[in-house]
C-alpha cells in the first residue's frame, strides 16, 4: 500500500457513482488516510478508508 502515499485518488462508495477524491496522507497496515481535495466546509477534511473492504480506489493522474 505505500505505493497510494501521496497519490491523488478516487474512493467511490458501495454500490453508488458517486464518491470523492483526496490525497492520500497516511498508511498504517490495511488502513489509509484520504485527505479531501475540495472539504466541504460543514462536512470533513478526511476519511481513513479499510483496505479489507475491497472499496474501489482510482489512483488519478
């Protein structure tokens, strides 16, 4: 997983289109921290994503 460590990515949610993008910031074994590209400002600044989850990541250019 280190190969994500300050990779621009795409989490999309379960089963939805949608998702969001961030960089990732953190790794700690199956666990990675995706800071939020744009925060909204009454949302959050970050989500620590579960590998195991098999959630689909896009590493974006």
């Amino acid at each position: 997983m280190e190969f994500l460590n300050g990779k621009r990515v795409f989490i999309r949610r379960d089963g939805e289109e949608n998702g969001f993008d961030g960089v990732v910031t953190q790794i700690k074994g199956k666990w990675i921290y995706v800071a939020v590209a744009d925060p909204d400002p009454v949302g959050f600044d970050g989500i620590w994503v579960n590998t195991d989850l098999q959630r689909e990541i896009a590493v974006l250019k």
